[in-house]
C-alpha cells in the first residue's frame, strides 16, 4: 500500500478566483484528495427547491482538473435556517428537556422522520448529479455522528419511535416487565404506549430502561446513516465513508461501519488530550504540546477494525484548534509525526483539516496548513516532507498483530448507566489496558465482540465486557493462546441483571466476585507483588490458583495459562508485570519502551515514535525531540 495525503477544503466560504490558485499549490504541497461539500446545504438550497448547483460543479472541476480527487461530503449536518422553519419540531432535545436550538451544527433529531426525509431527498439529489464525475473518488456521509452530545435526543419522536423499537423487541409488554425487573419499585406496564423516556425522573430511572433506550438511540444513528448510504448507491458506485470523533462512544461504530467501504476518523491530538483525557495533570503537561502517546493509535486501530481494514484520518490537526480548554501549537514535527503514525497503522489517506484558516465565524482561530492572508502556515512544510518520504519509502505491507483487545460500545453505555463509581469508564479502562500492551512495544488490533475469530491471536485482553455472546465463549473455549479478562466482564446479563452463576460468569474457570466496592479518587489498595488497584476493586471467590493478591492476601488475579480473570483496576506497575508475566509465556517478543516512545510493526517495517520534547536513547541510539524512525524488516 501506498499511502496518500489529503486537505479540507470549503469552496463557498473563499472567491472562485482563488480556487485554481489554491488547487495549484495543494499539488504542490505533495496533496492528492480534496475533501469538500458537508456544511455547504445553504449554498447548494438557498431557499425550499431553490437548487444552485453551479457553484459546486465549477468547484469539483476546478480541482479535478487540477488532478485532485474530490471527496464529496453531504451536507445534512448543517441544515439550513430554513429547515427549521418549515420542520420547527426537528431538533434534539437534551436529557433536561431543552431543545437544541439552531446557531451551529447537528441541531436535529434522528427519530424525527421528516427531517429523515429531506436528509434522504438532498443526499439523493447530490448523488444523482455527481456519480458520473470522474473527479469525485469517494463520498462521506453527514459529519461526526455523536459530536456535541447529539445522539441520545428526548423529543417527541424519540419517545414514539422508542416505544415501536420496543413491541418490535419484546412483542408483549408482560415479557419487557420481566426483562426490565420491574416489578421493583411498581414500574410495570400494561402498555408500550405508557413507556416514557428515560429522563426527569425523580431519581435514577431503571438501568435496563436506560440501556435499551442507549441500543435504540444508536440503531437510529445505524438507520439513519444506511438511508444515505442507500441514497448514495441508487446512483454512484464510489466507496462512502463516515468521519468518526476521538472517545464518542454513544453509538455503536461497528454497526454503522457494517454499511460502508471506509472508516475514517478526526485526529486532533492536541485537543483531545485537554478536553478528552482523564490522565494526570503531571501527563498533559508533558505531552500538551504532543498529545496523549496512545490516543491516536487507539483509534487507529478502533477504525481499521470498524472500516474493515480500510480507513483514513479525514481531519488531521496541523495547528492550534478552537474549541479545547487551552490551545496550544504543536512542537515542531508533531504534524508529521502524527501523520506517520496513522500511515503505520495503515491508513490509506491522511487529510489536514483545513486547507486556510477561516477569518470569520465560530472556527476563525482554528489553525490550517494556509494562514487567513494564504501566507504558509508551519504544518504545510511538514505535510510537504511527509508526501516526499512516501515517495522515498515506497511500498507498506500491512499485517495482523499478536495481540487483541475486545472493545464494546454496548459495554460503555451501561457503565455510563450504571457506574458505581462516578470515575468508572469503559473507555477509560480499555485505553489503560491498550496503554499497557503499547508500553511493551507491542502492536494491537482491537476487536468486536462479535469478531469471528480469535484462532490467530497469541494473546487476547478483554476489560470490561458486559455480558457474553455466546459465540464469543465458544471462541474462548477453542482458543489456544491465553485469554486475560476483566475487571467487571460478564457482571450483567443482556438484560442489566446480575447472572445467577454470579460474575465474571465464565464457565471455563472456577471463579466468583462476591462484591465489588468503587474507590474514591486517590484512594488506592496495595497489591502485594506491587503496584496498586485503584477506581475499582472486586472480591473474588474461586479454587483457582492466585497470581496475583492484594495486600491482605485475598485473590487479584486468578486462572490458568489458558484463561485468566483479574479483579480490579491496576495501576501502571501492577499492570505491566502481569501483561510482562503473560507474554512472556506466550513467548511474545516485548521491549520496555521509555516514557513517551512507541512502536508500530507492520510486515513490512517498524516505526518508532518519540512523543516526547527532549531528546531519548532508545536501544543505543538517541532519538531527537519528535522524531520517527522507520526501519524495514
């Protein structure tokens, strides 16, 4: 595979004049995909039917001839200020009951079937008029599904068609009461009409409630993005994508990425490690320029999964964004190191958001490879060097790694429901495990629950799974290499009951977790061989050999070689030795990698990253402040 690069692009928003000039120079820059078109619906409608196409067409040929291939966005995340007139009940509304007005991006309801609809009518309109372009290489549907909190909606259409996803599910209201547990309480219902939302109840509403209300509100993302996608392919045969965000995980990307060619993703290092991180305040002040050493490369490997194997950074940070609680510029380097990365594990297309800075509106100080004035901004050299090294390093083959981590949004969404601890994460948790492994110099593929097969793995991480599918046990009954499980796998049934074989609920090893407790923030439990537990902390009750014990001599970590379950939230010293211990049976080639230094193996090359602003020896050379090195196999 070759890689190649990319830019965003907004035609409407600069003069027609400047577009050959700004073609001409993306080509020069070394960029070949020109992302264009998703916020543009009030250009492309001015007003109800009131079509002008021209515009766009003049736009995709002025840089199709300029030998850029155009990927084409729809705009239905920016519905204009007419649309909500003519639909005043399309917004979202938020968990207190407050609609989610018009003034910026994705202020409408995905249950809300008209708006439904006119999604459908622009998307099939678009594609109808660009599927025959030759300079229109593939399409991306709406914009960030889930950014700004915009999934979960408690509208009126929400509500009515929550309960039809519910008679669809249950088929009788009797066996909902008894799937729900509710005759605690009183809650049972005689009708499906008399469900209500989750929300403004007095205080915490039934957790199976809730659960099932988080499944519906992501199958009608899944519903929703299916309906462009069918528009799409009525007309165009072009692979579609969808641009996901960092650490959303309110609906379920697997599923939405079951109706697409490509996953592609909006990598803002900088950003997320303020806005997103619940690392130490020691941590972002290491890497705030930089950006979370592992960050990126989970979802690198997230999306791979979710797209198939084919995926791209879509949005690519190259300066300072707008919208974190600080802002800072990224070392010198950072954009190309950031690019190297997603390229080794193996995106196809990296695209930098965006082409110029905007000097008007809500983005204005969100920085771009052009300066406002068009003068060079500090990344577009960067992105030059990177497309020069491309052409240099020439062909990446791609392989599977040794390890892999089960990562489940479903799992998320009952451990927001239902915490415990106000600092229990799933997210958090499979990063901390993922961390771990990336501290051995090991590369990771993250699975579905769902995967089909586990055979090729030597080793397999699952934290945190709610329940198990069944196909997912008969996969680690046959699995040859070593399983490690936990904390809180297997702790509920589908339902959001506890099993009656009692948690972790793995028929193939002799274990119970009697009770849990939540550790309050900074509290922590000693472990005895080192290190401590922290955040969570389960009991456990099992005839399995103890690996590791806490301080007080009570079980950690209990199993075999084959299949291990461990009982809380380890910290970094607890966790590298056992994942040390692991991999060392498996004879699973590891290194202890320096703070901030990490690895990514292909089969083809190992790429080593320094996140760090100083300099680091590593294996008896020193790496520069943000450097990379690629070395063949």
């Amino acid at each position: 595979m070759k890689p190649t690069l990319g830019v965003c692009y907004y035609p409407e928003h600069w003069s027609p004049e400047l577009w050959p000039e700004d073609a001409r120079r993306m080509r020069e820059a070394g960029l070949s995909v020109v992302r264009i078109g998703e916020f543009a619906w009030s250009r492309i409608e001015p007003s109800p039917g009131q079509l002008d196409w021209q515009w766009l067409d003049q736009a995709v040929n002025v840089l199709g001839e300029a030998g850029l291939q155009v990927v084409l966005g729809t705009p239905t995340a920016t519905p204009p200020r007419w649309m909500l007139n003519k639909h005043p009940n399309m917004l979202a509304v938020d968990v207190e009951g407050k609609p989610r007005k018009f003034g910026s991006r994705r202020h409408y309801c995905f249950s809300y079937l008209p708006y439904y609809e006119e999604s459908k009518r622009i998307v099939s309109l678009m594609a109808e008029r660009y599927a025959s372009s030759t300079y229109v290489m593939a399409w991306q549907t709406d914009n960030e599904y889930g950014c700004h909190d915009t999934v979960v909606s408690y509208s009126a259409a929400a509500l009515e068609e929550f309960q039809l996803w519910l008679e669809k599910k249950y088929a009788s209201v009797d066996r909902l009461n008894e799937a729900w547990g509710n005759v605690f309480w009183s809650m049972e219902y005689g009708a499906f009409a008399e469900v209500d939302l989750p929300n403004l109840a007095v205080t915490e509403v039934n957790p199976a409630h809730q659960l099932d209300f988080r499944r519906f509100s992501s199958d009608q993302v899944v519903a929703y993005n299916r309906m462009q996608v069918d528009a799409i392919r009525e007309h165009s045969e072009a692979p579609i994508a969808h641009n996901y965000m960092g650490r959303i995980v309110e609906f379920d990307h697997y599923a939405v990425g079951q109706d697409l060619e490509i996953a592609s993703w909006d990598s803002y290092p900088l950003g997320f490690l303020e806005d997103r991180s619940d690392t130490t305040e020691e941590w972002r002040q290491r890497f705030y320029r930089q950006g979370d050493p592992d960050f990126q490369a989970f979802h690198h490997d997230l999306y791979r999964t979710v797209g198939h194997g084919r995926w791209w950074v879509m949005e690519q940070q190259p300066g300072p964004v707008n919208w974190a609680p600080f802002n800072p510029a990224p070392l010198p380097g950072m954009v190309r190191l950031w690019t190297w990365e997603a390229i080794a594990h193996q995106a196809e297309t990296v695209c930098y958001f965006r082409w110029r800075q905007a000097p008007f509106a809500q983005e204005q100080m969100h920085a771009g490879l052009l300066r406002p004035d068009s003068a060079d901004a500090p990344a577009i050299g960067e992105a030059k060097q990177v497309h020069t090294e491309i052409e240099e390093l020439g062909e990446i083959e791609h392989g599977q790694a040794q390890v892999a981590l089960i990562f489940d949004y479903e799992s998320c969404w009952a451990w927001q429901t239902q915490p415990q601890g106000q600092s229990f994460d799933g997210f958090a948790l499979a990063l901390s495990m993922y961390r771990g492994l990336r501290r051995l110099g090991l590369s990771i593929d993250i699975l579905p629950p769902s995967t089909r097969s586990l055979s090729d793995y030597k080793l397999v991480l699952i934290p945190g799974l709610l329940s198990w599918p069944a196909s997912l046990l008969a996969q680690l009954e046959e699995h040859q290499g070593a399983v490690l499980v936990g904390p809180r796998s297997g702790s509920k049934t589908e339902h959001f009951a506890i099993p009656a074989a009692m948690p972790p609920n793995l028929p193939m090893l002799d274990c119970k977790v009697a009770y849990v407790e939540s550790l309050r923030d900074g509290a922590t439990r000693l472990v005895e061989q080192g290190g401590e537990v922290f955040r969570w902390l389960e009991h456990l009750e099992s005839n399995a050999p103890s690996l590791e014990t806490m301080a007080d001599g009570s079980p950690l970590l209990v199993g075999n070689e084959r299949i291990q379950y461990l009982g809380g939230w380890p910290n970094e010293e607890a966790l590298h030795r056992i994942l040390l211990r692991i991999t060392e049976h498996l004879s699973v080639d590891t290194i202890a990698m320096p703070e901030g230094v990490r690895q990514r193996q292909t089969a083809s090359h190992k790429f080593t990253f320094n996140y760090n602003a100083e300099a680091v020896e590593f294996k008896g050379d020193v790496l520069p402040p943000t450097a990379v090195t690629i070395e063949p196999i």
